[in-house]
C-alpha cells in the first residue's frame, strides 16, 4: 500500500482496520471520538479543568487507546503533572482536603491510564513519571484524603507491575519503592494494604527483585518483619470474625514467604523466623477454599523444613 522502499508503513487508519466489523472497530477508538478532543482541549486551555479531568477519566474503560490520546495530545501530561505538583505543599503539614484530593484522584487515574497501556508504559517509565507520586505515597497522615491518594497512586504503581516486565521492576528497585510499600503495608487502609503487598509481591518474583531483597540480612529482616506483623494482625482479625478481604491479604503474605524461602539464606532466615500462625493451622478455615494458597503454604513450610 504505502510500499515505497525504505519508508516505514503508516499507521493504518482506524476504518481501514483488517478487523470483520469496521465499525465496531472504529467506535472503540477514543482517536475518533470528538468529545475527547473537547475535553483535551479544556484540560488544557480551558477553564474548567476539574470537569475535564473527571470526564475523561470516565472514559478510561471505553476505549483502548485512550492513553495513546493522552500521551501524544500537546500539553496533556504537562497538565497532568501540574495538577500532581500542586498538591505537594499540602502534604506537610497534612492539610489535604477532600476536594483537592479527589482532584489529584482524577489526574491520577488519567495517569494510571497511561502506565497500563503498554505503547505508553516505557515512556512513562523514561520520563521518570513515577517519582512524583513518591511523595504521596510516602505520606503518613491517616486522614481519609490522604489515605485516598495514596490508594490511587499506589494504582498507578500497580498497573506498572501488573504483566511482570522486568523493565519496570528494574525501575522500581532502582527508585526505592520497597521501602514505601513496606510502610503502606504498616500504617494504611486493608485496601491500600493489598495494593501495597501486591507490589511487594511482584517485585519478589522477579529474580532481580528476590536478590534485590535478600543483598542485605538488614532488607530481608524489614520485609519479613512487616509480613510478620499482617500475620499478626490477620490472626487477631481471624479469631473475631474471619474475611473475604483478610483472606485476599493473607494469600498475598502466603506468596511473599513463600518467594522469599526460594532464595538459601532466607530460607534459613524463616525456619526461625516464620510466624507461629502460618505453621499451627490457625488460617485454615480461611483458606478452605482457596487450594492455590493452601499448596503455597504447604510449600512454603516444606522448603522450611528441609533446612532443618
Ligand atoms: N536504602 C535502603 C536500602 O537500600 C532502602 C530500604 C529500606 C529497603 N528498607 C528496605 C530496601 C527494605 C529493601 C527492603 O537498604
């Protein structure tokens, strides 16, 4: 079609896509979609920049490309740092009102939006854009806007980690996010928590993540010891009245031991260190019915065993 040699094919137009039902095709491209240009353009010229914010976040689950909008329209990711950069004053002191909050929410779904798609999640990593969520996440206050924010930055965070690319794990290790999992795990939400540890989670089956944890006793201990303290509070929960939600946690915390035996010495580590709850049948009836992390656990006793 467009073959003269050397010149790159161009992008098929949308309407030209091999796909049986063209139309479909077409109406699922946020590329043909007018409204998305007007929000476009208020985000970035106009004056209700909230509105935009929200109505295209809306817009997030309709289409595909939506990130590929966002990321190549003029000014968008600009705006959306802005939007990001602004808040920093109100972090420290904690004066963070629920608005602003919801505010910096928007733009960050819209940034989530970008992190997923994976055209756009190596530039995104390329321009450093994950930095500036650091400083929501390192927030301590546990006020509900604060506890909002981080929750939706650390969405962001997870959509990076989602399909096990050793490019963002790489990036990730070398930004120190372990550390601020590790606190959100410690101080936040049950949701931000399983968001958290999902994280932790990921970065643990990356080889490079697992070596990364285990260079130093002194990384090793910290993550174990915050693991050891969910257990602690998931057998306090367990012994009132059990969850669906505490069991999410729990299968999480189950995988992280479970990586962290895969390696000699934490293995060694854990044969004394793993949590009397984890060994004495305590989660059983939690994990009834979820084989998966009942052959981790047994597993993960195993491994611990064969040290000894
Ligand atoms: N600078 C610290 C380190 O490299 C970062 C850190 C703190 C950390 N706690 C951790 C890294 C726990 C991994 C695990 O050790």
């Amino acid at each position: 079609m467009y073959s003269s040699v050397g010149v790159q094919p161009q992008p098929q137009p949308p309407y030209m896509d091999n796909s049986s039902d063209g139309n479909l095709v077409a109406k699922n491209k946020a590329l043909n979609d007018e409204q998305i240009y007007q929000w476009i353009s208020e985000l970035v010229t106009g004056t209700n920049r909230e509105r935009a914010l929200l109505e295209l976040g809306k817009k997030r689950e309709q289409y595909d490309d939506l990130a590929l909008v966002l990321w190549n329209s003029f000014g968008v990711m600009t705006v959306l740092l802005e939007e990001i950069i602004s808040v920093y004053p109100f972090l420290n002191p904690p004066i963070l009102t629920a608005s602003v909050s919801n505010r910096v929410c928007n733009a960050l779904a819209l940034l989530q939006c970008v992190a997923s798609n994976h055209q756009t999640r190596a530039l995104f990593l390329k321009a450093n854009l994950p930095l500036y969520l650091y400083p929501f996440l390192s927030t301590d206050a546990r006020q509900r806007s604060f506890e909002y924010l981080r929750l939706t930055s650390l969405g962001v965070v997870g959509a990076l980690v989602k399909n096990d690319t050793p490019e963002v794990i790489n990036f990730l290790l070398t930004t120190e996010i372990v550390p601020l999992c590790l606190n959100i795990m410690e101080i936040s939400s049950e949701l931000s928590k399983t968001v958290a540890i999902f994280i932790l989670q990921k970065i643990l089956l990356d080889d490079q993540g697992l070596a990364y944890i285990c260079t130093t006793y002194e990384r090793f201990h910290t993550v174990a010891s915050v693991l050891a303290k969910m257990i602690d509070h998931l057998s306090a929960a367990n012994s009132q009245l059990p969850s669906n939600s505490s069991g999410r946690l729990l299968k999480h915390v189950v995988r992280c031991y479970m990586r962290l035996s895969d390696n000699l010495e934490a293995r060694r580590a854990l044969a004394t260190i793993l949590p009397e709850p984890l060994r004495d049948g305590t989660f059983s009836i939690i994990l009834q019915d979820d084989i998966a992390t009942k052959r981790c656990l047994a597993q993960l006793l195993s491994n611990i065993n064969d040290q000894q």
